[in-house]
C-alpha cells in the first residue's frame, strides 16, 4: 500500500466513487515580484509538478497551467501562466492545488493509492465484518488504517502484511487478520 497521493478533501464525482482530482499541493501566499508563490508539496510525486504540467485550482479545479517551479525550504515556488505579478497571484493564498487523478503515475503491481482503498469494508480473515476504512494515518514505519464500526468505535490496523491479506478492490473489501491485542 503505497500513499502516493493525499487523498484528503480530493474531489470525486466519477459514477465509482473514485477521486476525479487528487491534491497535489496548498498554496501559502505570494512570493517576490514575479507572480510565484509559496507551495507546500502534498503528493509524493513533486517531480510531476513542472513547467507544462496542467493543474486545477481551489474548489472549483480552476484549470491553469505551472509555468515555473523551484525548490523552497520543504516546499516549493510556483509561477501559473499568466500570474505575473503579487497582486495577480494573492487572490490564491491558501488554496489547494489538485491534478486530474487520470494523470497520476502508475505505481508497482501490488500498491495502491490511498483514495483507491479509502471507504472499503473491512473483514476478518473469519469472516467478521470490523467496518469501514475511514483514515490513514502516516507514521514513520507504517501506514495505520483506521476502521470505523457501526458503532461509531474506531479500530487501529497497521498496515502491515501480517494484518493486511487482501485488497478486494472491485468488491470494495481488505481482507485482515488480527493480530493478538489488536482489538478487545
């Protein structure tokens, strides 16, 4: 399971429920002259984000095209065509900055995004259904997937192959195995 991309607020709108637009970045504020400004990087694939490249910006996917980039502190700068000045590129402080999930790269056989497996049901390896994928959270050794019952209580896998046996993606399942005190 690969994270790939952020999934969070990502649009959807396709008829399977799958991301039609992943965040790829968050605009902070404008920077220098030029029109560029201040991004944070949101997708584990920067090198994707270069002259050329088309994006969507803030809520509405405004498409518009990156004209410059260059690396900035744990960011980067960005230029848009056709923001060539601070006051052309204020109006997108703090905006997300989303690509079509129809361009996202391929990942290796056997990984997936995080917006594939976001919202699939989860069941034991005995057949007991535990509920719904509803986050993952990032943690320096593994990913944690947090599942939330009918009951609202949530359950917290890692993402391991221990735990992890199965992506059923077209029927919208993981098959797990519950590792001795992983749930009461």
């Amino acid at each position: 399971m690969a994270r790939k991309t952020s999934p969070a607020n990502a649009g959807s709108g396709s008829p399977t429920g799958e991301s039609v637009f992943l965040i790829v970045g968050f605009i902070r504020r404008p920077h220098g002259l030029r029109g560029e400004m201040i991004m944070d990087i949101h997708t584990d694939f920067p090198e994707r984000l270069k002259p050329g490249t088309k994006v969507y910006i803030g809520e509405q996917h405004r498409p518009m095209t990156i004209a410059t980039t260059r690396p900035h502190a744990t960011g980067m700068l960005v230029g848009l065509h056709g923001l060539t000045t601070p006051d052309l590129a204020g109006p997108l402080r703090n905006t997300y900055v989303y690509v079509s999930a129809k361009d996202r790269p391929p990942l290796p056989e056997g990984q997936l995004y995080h917006h594939q497996v976001l919202g699939m049901r989860v069941v034991t390896d005995e057949g007991r259904e535990l509920g719904k994928l509803t986050d993952i959270i990032a943690t320096g050794a593994n990913d944690v997937y947090v599942v939330t019952g009918e009951d609202g209580k949530e359950v917290l896998l890692p993402a391991i192959k221990d735990v992890i046996l199965e992506y059923d993606v077209p029927n919208g399942e993981i098959r797990v195995h519950l590792l001795d005190g992983l749930i009461e």
